[in-house]
DNA sequence: TAAATTTGTGCAATCGATGGCACCAATAAT
DNA sequence: ATTATTGGTGCCATCGATTGCACAAATTTA
C-alpha cells in the first residue's frame, strides 16, 4: 500500500514551502525560473501525481465532465459520446456517463449526482418525457457550464449543439419527391420532442414547395421499433387513398414498414419509395439499403467537446450570457430503397 | 453564486457539533435515535448534500468507478456499459468512460487519469495491443479492485467476466457441421487476443470432434470489417481445395464475405454457410440474415456490476486473494445464413 | 543615497467530511 | 458506596492543493 507523492514530499526534498512548489507546478509568474525547473524536475523524478481530489475541494471546481444521456447503447449516442470522449480525454477530462432511461426523474436524479460529483460541467441530450430545461438552472446559476445537445427544447436556456432536423427532413422528403413519388407519409417518434417537430416541418415544407398538399392523415406517430414501423405501414395501405412513399424519422420503422411492404409484395423501390433517418448501421446493410439522414455522430460529439472547451476557458469572464447554438448540416445518404420510381402507374394497391 | 450546506450548517443550526452529524448521517451507533432524527430531519429541511470531494480527499476512496474500454461505439460495448451503469447508479456509484481506442499506451494513460481521480475501482477490456496486465497490478498494490471483462488474458491477475467463447465457437462451428457443410473455414481477428484463440480453439475442437480435419490454410486472420471479410473470401475460393463455409469472429467480416459471394453468384446458404459473432445489430436485418453468436453484453454488463458490488464491499476483509472468473453462456442465434446445404455437389467453384 | 517597486518565497487559513481520542454522564457490576 | 462499563458528544488533526497576505531581497526610480 505505497503512499501518494504529495507537494509537500517535493517541497521537503528541495527545502521550498509546499506553496512555492504549488505555484511552480503551475507556473505562477512569482516564482523564478530556476525554482520552477527544479520543482519540475524533482516532480518528474518522484512521480508526483497531483491529487485532483484536493484541488477539486479547494478550488470547488474537478477535471470532470458530466454526460446525460437517454440510453447508450443506441448508434447515434454512443458515436457522440465516443467523439466527445476523445476531445475531452486530449485535455485531461475525464468523462462521466449517466443514463435517463427516457425518464425525467431519473435525469434529475443524475443531475444530482454529478452536482454531488462537483462536475466541471454537464452535457445533455434530454429525455422523451423532459418538457422543458428548469432542472438545468441550478447549474446555469452556479456558473456550471451546460450543453444540451440533439434533443432540446424549443427555447434554449444556454449553449447547445444539435444537427439541423428541419434541413434534414426537407432534403429527404424533396429527394423522394424528385424521385417521382406522389403520395409521401411521414413517420414521426413523437409529436412531443423538438427533433421530431422540426423534422415534421421540414417535410411538409417539402411537400408544400413542390405543390403538394400536406395531410395529415399520412403522418403518424411510431415508436422507433420495427414492429411498430410493420403496423404502421399496415395502417397506411390500407388507407382509402395509400401514400406511395413514407419518410420516417426513424431508420427502425422504416425498416420495418420495409419488411412489411416487401412481405405484402409491393416493391420497394419502385412501387413504394422509403427513406429513414439517422444511419443506423444496418441501414447500409439490408436489402434494399436505406436512403436516411446521417447526422455526423462522431464529429457532433467533437464539436460539442471543444464548445465545452470554449466555455471553461474563459473563467475569468464575470458575464457570458450569449446563448450559442451550433448546427450541424446533416448529409442525405442516397441508397436503394428511394430509387426513382417505376412508370407511375394510376392503379391503387 | 449559492453556498451548498454542509455539515457544519446543520450543526449550528442545532447546538451540535459537526462530528457528531457527520457520525448521525452515517448511522454511527454510538448516537442517540433521537439526534440521528434531528440531524436527518434538519439535512432534509436545508437540502443537504454531502460533498464527496471533501469525503474523498478524507477516506481516499470516490463514488466514482472506472471504465476502460477500446471503443464505446461497438454493439457490444456500448451494451455492457449500458447494463453496468445501470446497476452502479442503482447503488450511487457513477461511471467515468475512457476509450484506448486500441492502444496500448492510451489505455495505460487512462489508467493514470483513472487514478488521479481516485476511482473506486476499475473494470476494463484490454485493446488489441494489450499482451499482459502488468499495468494493472500498480492498482492491486493499493487495493483498488479491477475486473476485466471479455477481451482479457490467458493467466488472470484479478476477478474477471467473460463470455465461454470456445462454447460459442463450438456451437456455431457444429451447427454448420450438421446441417451439412463439410469444408469450413475460419476468420480470426487476431491470433494474439486470447478471445479470439478461444473462438479458434472452439472451432477446432467442434470440427475435430466430428471426424473433421482442421486446416490452417482455412484460418484466415482478418480484420472485423466488411472490406476485409470480403478480401478473405476471395482468397478462399481461390484455394485449391475450397471451403463451403465460414464462422467468422466477427460479424462484419461474415456480412462482407457473405455479400462477395453473393456478387460471384455463390448462393447463401445453399451453396455456402456462414456464421457469425457478437449479434450486431445489422446481422437480424440482412437478406440472408445471419446466424450469429449472441454474448448477451446487457447481461453482463450487469453481471460485472454486481461482481464489482460484492468486491467492495468486504472493505474490511484483509485478504481476499480468491480470483474469480464469472463466465457467461452465449447463445447460438440460428437464423438465415447457415440453413442446411443443398444436396452435395463435388463440383468445385 | 533614500524611497519606491518588483521579485521570489513562506506562513497559515481554507475547502468539508471524517475519526481517534478525551470527556462527562448514566448505568451496571462488585 | 465505589469502581467499571457503556452511551453520547465534542475537540481537533487530517486528507493535499491553493491562495491572500506578509515580508525580505533585489532592482529601479527619484
């Protein structure tokens, strides 16, 4: 059980006070240059590690950084976190993980935590059941920096990163369109979440600007799961009217509407036009591949890692209150299953 | 800029001293059932929360546990973190994420920041670089449980969690045996990392097992990607004497050599059976979808959470010199790619 | 040359929780 | 009734780094 190197086992083996050994670690312009290269020298020699612990409790502030997050194990999150981690890790912060569950009691409850933890900071992606940002502000009035990042609300209370959903979905309902299809549904997760909105918006911005009505009996609301995609596919071929495409806010119930489709024999594409929305990594796999939106997971996590950077760094300034929002273009990725579309045919299925 | 409550608040706010409500908060049983409830009530009543950082720099020992993996964004990973910071959070522990994006140095460096935080514990699954756990033992000098999971050594220093991965090979290896594929070759990700020498192990024996001869020309060491699993199985129908089958450690190699097949013309199964491993996510939604080997990373996500629970919590048993090795069955999920050949054809392709 | 700065370093308090030891009061044992 | 034990609290040092303040020495300025 070896004891840690402390300040003070190096201030004793150069006869200095702990304090000056203190300053010369960090530089301070008080201590001569001499000083600083002996303590620094002597620290390297005694592998001295400082104790974050006690820094954190004098100064109030750790080198950690707190994340929320709804769940990890989804494509998008873990690629985000992993870009985030890796920013964070090249300036000697460490990166603690919370999940919510889709809960907001539970996020509160991770709030408290990482507040307890005395975190640098926290960066969050909200929950389904999250309304609005209140829980944050006990952070924002200690001066602890917060991201939110993805899901956010619509009136943002600080800095957040998010990918431009409406753009997103516009390009991918106008690719349909150009496509030749006529009739295009949309599935959306939820009518709740902000992500979701704007995706609704910019499909029927799409729709509205190429002449095309928007209806709302071809929107419906689908959990990202396959089964659910299956049965809303259902739901809309049978339909009075059928649409001939769905974009759908999610890559699962485009899937599964896919599946279904393929199931009841109607051809995708051709027939019917699908295009999901995220880049899950089975998109690129299945047969046909799926056209959806990547949202550049990886470098959104880098970014929202050096915004946080930005923040800390400047400690000194008393006032900040420019609210930042930094928006992430995402990229249509054209696969198979929106192929153009077979000579359009007047018969209903 | 509000000031948090400590102990010394409730203190003054009661007549009492601050040790005598930190021993109160804690149950100590040499305080009166009537203060605990005083102190309790009054910590209640001024939102108290304990500071971790001052009890840290106090004890030496965090609420914080450690976490290096290669990289969170892998199906596998990101599951197992998944499932542990589930069970942590439940018991008030948080979960610091650190990538080693398969280096060696940067999981070593990841050790030190883990340390400096002075992490509870540690629990890892070595990068690829990784042949020994040397580096580990600097924190079962002092005492700080470590449990590597899955990715780990052939002689364990310390508790470990893993799937049977020579079960898992077996399984899928005589699977393909009986539904009739009579000439199966192996893709390796690496001959270093004892996971993988057991999947090979695995394979071996199952063939052996059955009459089969094992043929190192058919154990290829290819990368877990699709390119590469495609380039493998080109090199394998160019053998002299060609394989009617592959159990890859990797699903992505599987999916690659499978869809280079299917380019040549070569139908799967039928004509050539292939199983994979690890149930990614894409293996279920490709045509064929793919038989693969599920490791159950929720599982023992939580498993390993629990291990680790129980590790600390005989703090006060000196000698606790037992290494256990808690491993996991994973199950063969059977589905399209390794469907029963076709009537045996001696034509060669 | 004396006074004013600047430079370099040390002292001691502080962050908040913890726990060994001491102490007094109340109860039990002799 | 006297001593031993147990119960209930308080005092104070401690964990290690940081920083305001003090102060001496070196340098600059008047």
């Amino acid at each position: 059980m070896k004891k840690n190197i402390t300040i003070y086992d190096i201030s004793k083996a150069l006869g200095l006070s702990a304090s000056s050994v203190s300053r010369a670690l960090k530089d301070h312009p008080r201590i001569s240059i001499k000083t600083k290269e002996l303590v620094k020298k002597k620290a390297k020699e005694l592998g001295y590690k400082p104790n974050q612990i006690a820094a954190s409790l004098r100064t109030g502030a750790s080198s950690i950084v707190g994340v929320i997050i709804p769940t990890i194990h989804h494509n998008f999150f873990s690629k985000v976190i992993s870009g985030l981690e890796e920013v964070l890790a090249q300036n000697n912060l460490a990166t603690i993980i919370t999940q919510s569950h889709e809960s907001l009691d539970k996020e509160k409850a991770n709030l408290d935590v990482l507040l307890n933890t005395h975190v640098l900071g926290v960066i969050a992606s909200i929950s389904k059941q999250t309304q609005n940002l209140d829980h944050f502000k006990r952070l924002l009035n200690r001066n602890i920096p917060v991201i939110i990042f993805d899901r956010t609300t619509k009136n943002p209370i600080t800095n957040s990163v998010v990918v431009d959903d409406f753009t997103g979905a516009y390009k991918a309902t106008e690719h349909l369109i150009q496509n030749g299809y006529k009739r295009i549904a949309h599935f959306t997760v939820s009518f709740n979440l902000h992500i979701y909105q704007e995706r609704m918006r910019g499909y029927r911005s799409a729709l509205e600007d190429h002449g095309m009505a928007f209806d709302p009996d071809l929107v419906l609301e689908v959990n990202s799961d396959i089964e659910q995609g299956k049965m809303a596919a259902q739901k809309l071929i049978r339909l009075p009217d059928p649409p001939d495409a769905i974009f759908s806010s999610s890559d699962y119930s485009a899937l599964g509407a896919m599946q279904f489709l393929k199931e009841k024999g109607i051809e995708v594409p051709g027939e019917f036009g699908i295009v999901g929305f995220s880049n899950e990594t089975f998109t690129e796999h299945v047969t046909p591949s799926i056209t959806t939106v990547d949202q550049k997971p990886l470098l959104m996590g880098k970014e929202i890692g050096l915004t946080f950077l930005g923040l800390i760094k400047r400690e000194g300034d008393p006032f900040n209150p420019i609210i930042k929002k930094l928006v992430i273009e995402p990229d249509l990725l054209v696969r198979e299953s929106s192929a153009r579309k077979k000579n359009e045919s007047p018969k209903k299925h």
